[in-house]
C-alpha cells in the first residue's frame, strides 16, 4: 500500500511561521534568515490521482489561501535540493491525532474509501542556520519532546 506525503503551505503571509520565526529571534538565533512552518499529513491508501487531488482541494487545503503538494513516499523519497534545512516533526506512536482521525472520516465521506491511514505533523524550512543550532533551535521550541517523535533533519 502506498504512503504519500503532503506539504501544505500558506501561499502569502502566514502568521504561525512569522511567530515561529519572532520566537527563534527572541531566543537569540540572530542569523535566522527565514524559517516556514508548513503542515504535513501522511496519508497511506489506494489512491489514485484524482483521489489524491480531491483530499488536497476538499480536505488539506483552503485553496484561496493555501497550496500543496504531495508525492508518493519510498525509500529514495529524501532527496531534498535547497539551501534550507528541512525540520520534520510528526506525533509519537500512541499519541491521540484528532485531526488524523478526521481526515480518515471525511474521506470517506467523500467517498474517498481508499484512505486507510493518517498521520499528521510538521515541517519547517529553515535558512541561515548551521545544523548544530538547528538541533538546539528544534529542541528550544519546534519539538515537543512529550508528544512528538524525534526531529529529523535534511540538507
């Protein structure tokens, strides 16, 4: 069974990242160029590309305000070319995801019933860091260690 990862972002100002960022300042990380919070959902099913376009438009996204983009998980998925660092936070097992649950409810509702399992997270994009103050900047204030699993960076 297939494994996709959507990335939705604000397409102009958003507010989360513009706190995520005035927070990383106040707590001193001064060569902090940019820093966007985008959320992600892992969505595993039998999906087809329709399927995959009526979650994005009918139940990710607000598309006035937001855009997204998914692609099919598998082992050599990492590649990443940027000069941001890419900071993914998703809930430990076992920990209660509502919105997950959602998810897999209004699908089928939708008549989307290839929809199996969700997860959901976090991805920040950040610029202007080195990777050390990156792990301290996760640990100071993008990372709940009580609920969500360990950050994993890509360069």
């Amino acid at each position: 069974m297939s494994v996709y990862r959507f990335a939705v972002r604000f397409t102009h100002f958003d507010p989360r990242s513009a706190g995520y960022f005035s927070d990383a300042q106040a707590l001193g990380f001064r060569n902090l160029k940019r820093l966007e919070c985008q959320d992600l959902y892992f969505i595993e099913g039998q999906l087809s590309q329709e399927n995959l376009q009526q979650l994005t438009l009918k139940l990710l996204t607000d598309p006035v305000t937001q855009s997204a983009l998914w692609m099919e998980i598998s082992a050599d998925s990492s590649a990443h070319k940027s000069d941001s660092t890419i900071v993914e936070v998703s809930l430990r097992p076992g920990v209660t995801d509502p919105v997950a649950a959602e998810i897999i409810r209004a699908a089928h509702e939708l008549g989307i019933d290839g929809v199996h399992r969700v997860a959901t997270g976090l991805r920040f994009e950040v610029e202007g860091l080195q990777v050390g103050e990156i792990n301290q900047l996760a640990k100071q204030l993008l990372v709940n260690n009580n609920t969500f699993a360990k950050d994993n960076l890509k360069k």
